[in-house]
C-alpha cells in the first residue's frame, strides 16, 4: 500500500503549492525517493497539523500534529492532516467547524438561515473565529494512510483557543431527504461521549485597516462594491465570516471613502465599481507593515442624471430568500442604504413580502428614506469584530429607500406576485394575518389605486415561456407560476398599470406586454432584480430610469418617480446602455398625435458599453453571466465585433435598425418611419434596454394594431382560469368568475376594432 500514500503524499504537497504555500524546495525530490510509509511520514510530520484515525463505524478521533498553530488575521494558513484509515472505508471527508457562523441550510421555499445574527439569542458570536476548510479532493480512497490539505481562517489576532475534527459520510450509508449522509454522521458523532476533536491555542498574527478613499471622475466621495481577492481568486474578507452589512453570498463589499478593510500582509487584487454605469477598475495593493491606505478612482462611462434620467429598482428584499431570515428577520435600512448607494441607484423600493413580513413591516413609514448606512446592531458587529466606523459621503443623499409592499406568500400569490408602490397603508383592510388577505388580485389591486398606489406584478416572464423566441407570439402559456398571470384580466380593468422584468429571456417577459400595447393599454414595463431572490448580486441588476426635471428627493421622492414614470420618458434594462431623448416628430412625451397617416421622425441619443473582446469561456457547466437566459449586454454583441443592433418598433415588430459601436460614446440616431395607422413606436437593444412606447394616433384613432393580440389575450384568460380558478376560496370564485368574462369582453370589443390581424 506504500504506493498509494506516495501519490496522495504529492498530491497534497502539490495542492499546497498551488493554493500558494509550499512546501520547501527540496521536499517533492526528497517525498519521491521515499521507499517506505515511515518515510513520508517522516517528511510530512512537520507540515502536519492535525492528525485523524477512522474507526469500524466510520467515526474519528483526531489529536494535534507537530506543526505549530500559527495563523493570520483575517486570512488563510493551510496544512497538512494525515488521515488514518486501518480498516479500508471509503466516503467523503469534511471538517466542519464548531467556530464558523456560515453554515447555510435551506429553512423553507424562501428563505435560509444563514448566520446566527443576535447576540442575545446566540451568545457564541464572539467565540466563532475559525473558519474550516479542506482544499481539493475530500474523498477518503480507503487505503491505510493518505494525507489532505486543511485551509484555516482566523477571524482575530493574538492567541485564541480553538479545535478541528473531521466527519466521514461512508458510502454505504443510507440516505434520504432531510438528512444527508454528512449531517446523519455528524449527528452519530455528536451522541459520542468521548472526545474527538484536536484542541489548540492557535497564534494568530494580526492584520492590518487599509483605509480606503473612494472618488468619483469628479472627485467626489461616494460607496462602491469592492471584491477583494489574493492570487488564489479568494474572496476577502472570508464570506462565511461576514455579518451585515457584508453579506456571506457576496463576492464583494461595500465601502465609502473612510472606511476600512481589514486584511492581513499579502498582495492583493480590488476590483471597485458602483453598478452597470461604472466600468470595472482594478487595483493591485501590497499590504505591509507601513500601508495605511488606499485611493480607488472610479471609471465612470454612463451617467444618465446629467440628460435628466434617475434609476430605481422597484423590486429588492431586505429579508427573505438569500438575505437572513432568522432570528433577526432580514437586515435594517441602514444596511439595505448601502447596498443601493454602492451600485449607483436614485431610488430602491425595499418590499415586505410573505417571509419576514410581520418584522419587516415596522419599516413601513409611507415617505422615502434616506438614512446613514449606520452598523444596525453595533453590539453583534463588535463581538464580530468590525470594530470599523461607518462614514458619510459626497453621493449619500442621492439615494433612497421607499418600503412597500410584494404580494408574494400571500393567498393570491398563485396569481402572479403583485408589486404596490407608494402606498400609505400597508394592511389591507380587516386583515390580521397573511392567510386573511384575497385569494386572487383584483380585490388587492384596486385597494392600491385606492391608496394611489402604482400597482403591478414582479418578475413577470416566470412560468410565461414558450418554446419559441419570437415576439410578440401568439402561443397561449399555461400560467403555471408566478409571472404577470392575472395581468391579463387587472389590466382591461384598469386595475394594473405595469409589470417587471429584465430578468429573464425577453420571449416570456415581454410577450404579454406587447399585446396589451397592440391593442390600446397603456401599460408600463419596469427593470427589477429582485434581491437577493432571483439575483444575489446586488440592487439594480435590472433598472428602470424615469426622466425628470430634477432629482427625486425628500419624503415624497418615489411619488415623484413613479409620477414620471406615468407621464414622462422612461427606459428599463440592465443599465449597460441608455437611450436618452427618444422622441416622435421631436416631441419626447408618452402621447403623439399626427392628422394623418404618413412619414414620422424617430430620434435617440444612444449609448452602450461593452469590451472590446468577448468574455473567455466559462468553466464547464457555469453560465457566462448570471442568469443563463436573462438580460445582459454582452448577449447582444453582435459576433466578435463591438457592435450592438438597436432596433426601432412598431406594434411590437422591428421595422428599422441601425448597428452601434458600443464604446460607451453617446450616438445621435435618426429613423423615418411611414405609419399606416395609430401605433406605438419604442427603441430597443433586445436583452439589454428597452424604452416605454411613445403612442402616436393618427386623426384620433386609437390604438387597435392586432386582431392576434386581441384574441391571444381573450383565450389567455381562459387559460389563466384553468389553471388558477382553484386555488380561489369558494366565497371569491363567483366575484372573480364575473371579472374574467368582463375582461374577456373587453378583448373582443377591440378586437372588432381592430383593422389588421
């Protein structure tokens, strides 16, 4: 057996190397003369830090190696563990750490407990320090010795206590759905009265405060997003160490200029930006015993505010899905500020929503906020150690949150998830609980514009795809999720005013849209994210920007945003290109009238950004970008080149087009259209922006573009009834019954208005 413990001896001093602690030179050389076990034992035993046997039943018993326990500050040591295995077992070996607060489990359809966040329910905060980790393969091969490499993170400096043990889920153990064979082991482990960990008193050398100066082109301090990285591509500070407002499924940070990064000597890779209209920059920093701090200028390529347009997400968490879900329910606007401030945005509507909704709601005030991005429990985040202190900015009072409220885990959700911007009270009427609301829409979106509310649904190509790419399309979906279902019958009632997306593939999202146009509805199309649920990356990776004539600020600010939103230009994508001043006939507002049918002039300025050279390959079964199917500027480079299509509509078809270089230059753009009949007329780059329509009506006429879409919508509701009809309460069917045919009414009234199929 001496030649398998060879091979696993120098694959383990090759993982050292290149996870970039080698061993000395001279040790591969020597481990490959090796003739026997006591040989490479020999070798290896002062590299060794942990020493682990497996016995009959799989369970271990670890003591410490000879190495010494000596570790950095908010960085990574790694060593090596012998691994014992006299009688032959095989399964996969981990090391779970009694010191680590990022163990993530699924906790329901919606939400995770991630971090034990509340120092007066989990008093261990302060004591879990280390992180674990084994590095490369962590199957046991079942031969009688074979080494592994162990990565330890340390959270302070000095001298602290701590212990590793090791768990093996045997292959022949059984398992099932609730309890893995790596959780049924470490339970068997945990009824074990004898010990089994190897205690230590770890050194730890201490890390070093990089204050960091973040500054605008114009010189202005603001917040942005820093990934942090060391030539082994690790994130820092470490993910599963982190407590808002650092959250443990970011890569990145967010920091403002006089704030801190804590990082032990080494060298490392910033990567700083502040949302799409930032170009990416990079910083290479050597942090030593004399560095004190760093200046990050930031590249900015777009910026839609100075031609008057202000970007909003109408659509993020503060609890829920990625975010924390217990026991502290979800983080504060203190934190939820800083993360809209560090990707650029005006405006963010924080939604309460089915998980966490009954914490979250105190947040509830009915004005916009825009509170200093304070650490929101000072207490837990010090026993944590970010002893840092929170700083204001230059760019603070640009953004904004608004809370409202996200019909989703409500009794109507089935019907499609509901969005309620701007309300003033957010119970609806004599309710207590969520089970108590109404088991469809129309009831929830006419208490809205009751409350003036602007009210649509989220996310609204889920479940709406089809196998076709085409649009608009006349294929009827089955409105099995949670998409813009009830659209179909809320809108006809004058009952919705928009929907979101730019989040999934264009076909399902804007199909519905389309149609509603094709016949006369003035419905909105947004850009939403989502966060953390849909997107984990950040605020505004799906953005809407509203015209304006000046920012939108104070208490009423989102009342002022989506007021723009109703009457005046707009634009929604993923904020990588921009369409300023579209305008019919040289007039930018939403409705155009000519006297009759003839040449109109469509004019934009243009803009998009992309690298000169396509992103590389990505490794095998990973998406080239966050979502394999949604909105993002590099799916609509046109082959190798720089270039973009930008697209003219009308009712919905492409009837001009021009290809732009996307340099991040703003283009002046002309197109003559001949219009036939009263249309809507938009500009769109297909997966990356898309305008809000200008209506243009010729002598009068309404809008009446498509027999299709009036019929497609007429027999969408009728699929919308069989596929939701049950899940509404006997007492609501007969009221919501009456709404699908009086909607469905509707669409053959315009259908046999319309003068074109």
């Amino acid at each position: 057996m001496f030649q398998p413990l060879l091979a696993s001896a120098t694959r383990a001093v090759e993982k050292l190397r290149d996870i970039g602690e080698p061993l000395p030179d001279d040790l591969t050389g020597r481990l490959a003369a090796a003739t026997d076990a006591a040989q490479v034992d020999e070798l290896l035993r002062p590299y060794v830090i942990v020493e682990t046997e497996i016995d009959e039943q799989g369970l271990t018993a670890s003591t410490p190696g000879a190495a010494p326990p000596r570790l950095v500050q908010h960085g990574w040591r790694s060593f090596l563990v012998r691994v014992a295995n006299p009688h032959g077992l095989l399964g996969d070996l981990s090391a779970p750490s009694n010191h680590v607060l990022g163990n993530v489990d699924f906790h329901s359809h919606s939400a995770r407990v991630a971090m034990p966040d509340t120092l007066t329910v989990v008093p261990r905060i302060e004591n879990s320090r280390l992180e674990v980790k084994l590095a490369g393969p962590t199957d046991v091969s079942g031969v009688d010795v074979e080494y592994k490499v162990i990565s330890l993170y340390s959270r302070d400096g000095g001298t602290h206590g701590g212990q590793l043990s090791f768990v093996l889920a045997v292959e022949e153990a059984f398992d099932s759905i609730t309890r893995p064979p790596i959780q049924k082991a470490w339970q068997r482990m945990g009824f074990e009265t004898r010990p089994y960990a190897a205690k230590y008193d770890f050194e730890c050398a201490p890390a070093r405060d990089l204050r960091l100066d973040v500054r605008e082109p114009d010189g202005s301090s603001s917040v942005a997003a820093l990934t942090v990285r060391d030539a082994q591509r690790r994130a820092y500070p470490s993910k599963a160490m982190r407590l808002a407002p650092d959250m443990f499924f970011h890569d990145h940070v967010y920091r403002a200029t006089g704030e801190v990064l804590t990082l032990p000597a080494g060298r490392y890779e910033i990567a700083a930006r502040r949302g799409p209209e930032y170009r990416e920059v990079y910083v290479e920093v050597d942090v030593a015993a004399d560095t004190e701090s760093l200046t990050i200028e930031l590249d900015r390529w777009a910026d839609p505010a100075a031609h008057g347009y202000y970007s909003g997400d109408p659509h993020i968490h503060a609890g829920g899905c990625s975010h924390y879900n217990v026991p502290s329910e979800g983080v504060t606007p203190e934190t939820m500020i800083r993360h809209v401030r560090g990707e650029g945005l005006w405006m963010g509507s924080v939604l309460t929503w089915g998980p966490c909704y009954y914490h979250q709601k105190q947040f509830f005030s009915g004005s916009s906020i825009s509170p200093r991005a304070e650490l929101e429990y000072p207490a837990m985040q010090q026993a944590q150690g970010m002893t840092w202190d929170p700083q204001d900015t230059d760019r603070d009072g640009q953004s904004l949150l608004r809370y409202d409220l996200e019909v989703s885990g409500f009794p109507s959700s089935h019907s499609g998830h509901v969005i309620l911007l701007g309300l003033t009270d957010q119970d609806y009427p004599g309710t207590k609980l969520i089970e108590d609301w109404p088991s469809w829409n129309l009831p929830v979106m006419r208490w809205g514009h009751a409350q003036n509310a602007l009210v649509g649904y989220a996310h609204c190509g889920l479940g709406l795809a089809v196998d076709t790419d085409e649009l608009p399309n006349y294929v009827v979906p089955g409105f099995q999720s949670i998409g813009s279902n009830e659209i179909v019958v809320d809108v006809p009632l004058g009952a919705a005013d928009f929907q979101c997306g730019a989040e999934f593939a264009p076909a399902a999202e804007l199909n519905i849209w389309y149609h509603l146009l094709n016949v006369g509805y003035r419905t909105l199309m947004l850009g939403e994210t989502d966060y953390p649920c849909i997107y984990d990356d950040g605020p505004g990776v799906g953005r809407t920007y509203v015209q304006l004539p000046e920012p939108p600020q104070g208490p009423q600010a989102l009342e002022t945003w989506l007021g723009g939103l109703k009457d005046r230009a707009s634009y929604f994508g993923d904020g990588r290109s921009h369409v300023y001043d579209f305008a019919v006939n040289g007039s930018a507002g939403r409705e155009v009238g000519v006297e009759a049918p003839g040449p109109v002039k469509v004019t934009a300025t243009v803009a998009a950004w992309l690298p000169e050279l396509p992103p590389a390959p990505p490794a095998a079964g990973q998406p080239v970008y966050s979502a394999p199917v949604g909105w993002h500027l590099e799916r609509s480079r046109i082959g190798q080149t720089r270039n973009v299509l930008v697209e003219v509509l009308v009712n919905g078809v492409p009837v001009d087009s021009r290809e732009l270089v996307a340099d991040g230059n703003e283009q002046p753009l002309e197109f003559d259209l001949d219009l036939e009949r009263s249309s809507w007329v938009a500009v769109r780059i297909l997966r990356s922006v898309h305008t809000q329509p200008v209506f243009v009506e010729i002598a009068g006429q309404p809008i009446r573009a498509s027999r299709r879409s009036a019929q497609w919508l007429h027999d969408s509701v009728d699929a919308l009834w069989k596929a939701k009809s049950g899940f509404i309460r006997d007492g609501e069917r007969d009221a919501a019954r009456s709404a699908y045919d009086e909607a469905q009414a509707a669409y053959l009234t315009r259908r046999d208005e319309c003068e074109v199929d």
